[in-house]
C-alpha cells in the first residue's frame, strides 16, 4: 500500500461525508510525470479509501455510490482535460461536454454494478486494490484518449509495446505501425482495447511521432477479404 494510498481518509457524519485527499495529489510539483498519471492516482487513492470505509461498515451503500460517483466524474474530467492541456487548450468547448457527458453517463452505470457488488459479495483488499487499478487504465485512459483525438486526430501515432510485458499477437503485430491518431480509433485500437487479444492486460502505448505512416494495422490484406465477404454475404441475404 502506498504512502499516498494511506493518508487519504474519510472524514464527516452520516450525512455529510466527503473524503480528504492525499497531500500530494494537490496539483503542484510531479512535473516530470505526466498529468494523467496523477489523475489515475489521485482516482485509485480515493476509490481504494471508499472501498475499505465501505467494507468497514462505515459508509452506506447511498454515501458510498455518491462519492465514488462525484469523484469519478471529477477524475474523468481532469484525465480530458489533461489531454487538452497538453496541446495547449485549457477550455472545454461543447463538443468536449458533450464527450464527457457519454463517458461518464457510460461509466456511472458501470459504478453503481460495482456498488452493489460490493455491499452484496464484498472486495478483499487485494481485489480492491486490481479494481482501482482497471477503472484508471481503462476508463479515465478511455477519457483521456477521447480529448486526444478531438484535438490531435490527423498527427500520427506510433504503437509500442513495453519491454517488460508479454505480448499478445495482435499487440506484435502493431509494434512500430505508425497512423494517424483517428485512424487508430476508428479501428477501436488503443492499448487495452476489447479488439486485442490481450485486452486489458496490454501494457503497450501509443506514442505521438514525425514518423511516416507505415504498418497494416491488423493483417491488412486478410482483413479487407474477411469485410468484402461479410459484405457480399449481407448483399445476398437482402
Ligand atoms: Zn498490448
């Protein structure tokens, strides 16, 4: 358990509950790492802190939905926006709210699955601990890339896979692919997507480069044969 992780703590009465946040995660310094880094672990902090009050019987199941609820809109906002700052943008426009507004309206379903769980089955800490790490990587990484591509979609993108995880075949095959950042998402490829293989055990990333295009995505050729099939079929049933 991190340091972090320890000083978080609930503070309140029964009707008034809110959760004091770690000392470090109060923007400042960390520089070097970069934001969303924070904001994932700003989000695991808490969400580790509200699951343990919550096992320990002292929030209810309603207190509980709502902080890891206001707290999951807020992360999801500064993962967003700390896309958008990194291409020099600091307001949301509409587009952006309303991108938001999905991702979040998405995730507060997923939340309330996860609230019930836990006050039906429960959470060991360690299953507390894998949890907290999943909605960082998949949903705020989620938030994060949907800014990225509203404002650098046509800058290309390389795939990297890292060097210390194992790697699915998909993930090997885009290892060094360079395209465009709307063309990754219109593939619905990213780094844990449901399309890999690996899905959300991929340790890969997606790294921005001057790099030329270059790569097929996965299998090219075979691909567009498997489209044009389900094409001709679908053009035979009608
Ligand atoms: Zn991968």
């Amino acid at each position: 358990m991190s340091d972090q992780d320890r000083s978080a703590r609930f503070i309140g009465t029964d009707d008034d509950v809110a959760i004091i946040p770690p000392e470090s995660d109060t923007e400042s310094e960390t520089r070097a790492t970069k934001a969303l880094d924070g904001t994932k672990s700003t989000w695991m902090a808490f969400f580790k802190t509200a699951v343990r009050e919550a096992m320990a019987g002292r929030v209810t199941q309603p207190q509980a939905l709502a902080l890891l609820s206001n707290r999951l809109k807020r992360s999801g906002e500064d993962a967003y926006r700390d896309a958008l700052r990194e291409n020099g943008i600091t307001e949301l426009d509409e587009f952006d709210q309303f991108q938001l507004d999905q991702w979040d309206g998405e995730q507060q379903g997923y939340l309330r699955s996860f609230v019930d769980e836990l006050y039906s089955t429960g959470l060991t800490p360690e299953q507390a601990d894998s949890r907290a790490t999943l909605w960082a990587d998949k949903s705020l990484q989620d938030a994060y890339m949907a800014a990225l591509t509203s404002v650098d979609k046509n800058s290309n993108y390389m795939w990297k896979y890292s060097a210390e995880a194992k790697h699915c075949t998909d993930c090997e095959a885009l290892d060094g692919q360079v395209h465009r950042l709307k063309e990754w998402e219109s593939r619905d490829l990213r780094p844990k997507s449901d399309r890999l293989d690996c899905k959300l055990g991929c340790k890969c990333e997606l790294i921005k480069t001057t790099e030329a295009a270059k790569g097929r995505f996965l299998g090219g050729v075979l691909n567009s044969l498997r489209c044009n099939q389900v094409f001709i079929i679908s053009r035979m049933a009608v």
